[in-house]
C-alpha cells in the first residue's frame, strides 16, 4: 500500500485542555475568553467549539501547561462569564498536527487508524483545510510520532518540528 503523502508534523510542548459545556457558553463567550487570555499574555495553541446535541455549547482550548493554574484562577474569578459551565481539566497532553499534501478525508481515516492499531487514545482532533491535530497525552507523543512517520510519507530531509524555544516575558525572568 503506497504511503499518504503529507506536507509535514508538528509537535507541541506539555498543555492542559480546558473544556467547558454549558447552556449559556456563546459565541461571545470565545472572544471574552480570548481576550481575557491576551491581556494576560497566556496562548491559546488550540481552540475548538461546537453545539452540542444536548442544547449545550462547548468551547475546548489548550495552553501551554505551565500556564494551567493561572488559567484556572482566571476563569474562577470570572464566574458570570461562566455562571451554569461544567469544565474539565486534562493535565499533561499533547498536540500533533499533520499538514495534509491534498488527501485531507483519506489522511484523517488513515492516521486516526494507525493511531488506534496502536492503543494511541485522543482526546480531541481539529481539522482544516491546512492541518489536522490530535490531542492525545503528552507521554506519547514520541511513540504516536513513530507511527505517524511509519505510516506517512514526509518530504524528503523532513523532521518533525519540534518547539526548542520558549519565550518568557522579561517580569517573569526578574528583568527590569
């Protein structure tokens, strides 16, 4: 079987996925939650929403684990904003994101696929027309790479792209 061809993976370091489920959780909900979150210099790496069959709407997004607790005591302090929301946190997970070379339905069953032959669980894909990303636990990442690579054709001299740097602002690194 001839390997899918795919423009390229992308890996992310250790986040935390928020997700929060309510009646009320609106569209406006989203830009109040982003802006929140850029006043307070925190990045959002994925974000996902959706209407759910239960009347409820669910908005998920992900953000660099070392930013969880700051995250958490901000949506805590903003209870009307979230007043009638279950959240859930997941500690400890990645993000890999395929850029598809043109095949974009035959990639997803394909990867999602070899992902599951080898007890790879996620907790969350994203798609569009550039890329395709899965949320599965930061520990496996390296493995479902593995797989990935195994099962995909990356262009020639092609590695994984890997974050190497982190910025960190000038208070946090006691600068003046």
């Amino acid at each position: 079987m001839q390997k899918l061809r795919i423009g390229g993976i992308k890996e992310s370091l250790a986040q935390c996925k928020f997700d929060l489920e309510g009646p009320d959780l609106s569209q406006q909900s989203i830009s109040k939650i982003s802006q929140l979150l850029a006043f307070h210099k925190i990045n959002i790496e994925l974000l996902v929403y959706k209407q759910c069959r239960n009347g409820n709407n669910k908005l998920s997004i992900c953000i660099d684990q070392e930013k969880s607790a700051d995250v958490t005591k901000l949506l805590n302090n903003e209870i009307p904003l979230f007043r009638g929301c279950d959240t859930t946190i997941r500690k400890d997970i990645g993000i890999i994101t395929i850029f598809p070379h043109r095949s974009v339905l035959m990639l997803l069953g394909s990867t999602i696929a070899s992902l599951e032959e080898q007890s790879i669980p996620f907790y969350g894909i994203a798609t569009s027309l550039s890329a395709i990303s899965f949320i599965i636990d930061y520990r496996l990442v390296g493995k479902a790479i593995n797989i990935l690579q195994a099962a995909l054709q990356l262009p020639e001299n092609h590695a994984p792209m890997k974050p190497q740097v982190q910025f960190i602002p000038a208070d946090k690194k006691g600068l003046s």
